[in-house]
C-alpha cells in the first residue's frame, strides 16, 4: 500500500489554504510556491479538489482558491477519496480477477477479509482527523491518534503476536 503523490501534495494544498484567514484566497502560484510543487501540479490538483466538493476557486482580482467548508469540517478520509480512491472497495475483487472473468477465490477468500478490514482500520483514523487537526505539531498529532483509541494500532499489534506465535488477548 502506497500513499501517491497526488494524495500527499493535495493534503499538503489543501493544510496550506486551512491556514488562512476567512475571505482570504490563494492563487495557484503562490500555492506552488509556498509548498515546492509545479505549477501544472497545483492545477491539478486543485481542479481535482474543486471538482470533489473541497475547495472553490474564487474569480477576479483578488482571485484564487479557497476552502469549501472550514477546516474542521474537512476530514482527511473526504479529502483521500476525492485524491485516490479507497484502499479497498466492493469493486477491488472485479478488478483483480487474474484472467479469469471471475476470481477463483470469489466464494471463500481470507485476502479479501483483510483487505476490508485494513479500509476499516484505515475509515475509522481518516474520517476522525480534520484538516484542521492536521495544522498541530507533530507529537500533538501523536497524543491525538493515542488518545483516539484509533483500532489501527492495537489491530496491528495483535496481527504481529499472532505471526509471532505469542496469544493474543
């Protein structure tokens, strides 16, 4: 499982405009330029965002582009989904049948249990962190996913006892 580039570069865009005051806007210049991307890039991205509902562009003068919602009302799972898609979805199954029309795992698969239990892992952390979460230092955002009580973390422990051999609680 990879984090794209889209996905980071987009989270970063958007972290940068959650910075701003209400009524300010950025342009894509000064978007590329405050975040070390390319131009093209930030179009890019930017055009992907406003297409999904999180960000508008704003014309004239003093134009650019600003949130859709503020920060705290922007999660970073609405923000993957509209960048990259889920890890898993209902469809993955379809799309990595082999050559067959229909896999041969299609009726009793451990994988695809996984799988889906890793996107629930992962829905339970992203749809609970805001952008607005993501503007705090790094050891804020460590005491925050701690106290969440994500799942991610103790399901992965237990993962690694049982591959280790050790009981699991």
């Amino acid at each position: 499982m990879k984090l794209s580039s889209q996905e980071e570069y987009g989270i970063r865009c958007l972290m940068h405009m959650a910075r701003l005051e209400p009524g300010q806007s950025l342009s894509i210049p000064e978007i590329s330029k405050a975040e070390g991307l390319s131009v093209p890039n930030v179009a890019k991205l930017m055009r992907l965002l406003r297409i999904g509902g999180l960000v508008i562009s704003v014309r004239g003068q003093a134009g650019g582009y600003t949130l859709a919602r503020p920060a705290a009302h922007i999660s970073v799972g609405s923000v993957m989904e509209v960048l990259g898609g889920r890890f898993f979805s209902e469809r993955f199954c379809e799309r990595h049948s082999g050559v067959e029309k229909v896999c041969t795992h299609s009726t009793d698969c451990g994988i695809r249990v996984l799988w889906h239990a890793i996107q629930g892992a992962l829905d339970g952390v992203l749809k609970n962190i805001t952008l607005r979460d993501l503007l705090c230092s790094e050891a804020e955002m460590a005491r925050l996913l701690e106290s969440a009580g994500s799942g991610l973390l103790p399901m992965l422990s237990r993962v690694e006892q049982r591959v280790n051999g050790q009981p699991t609680p």
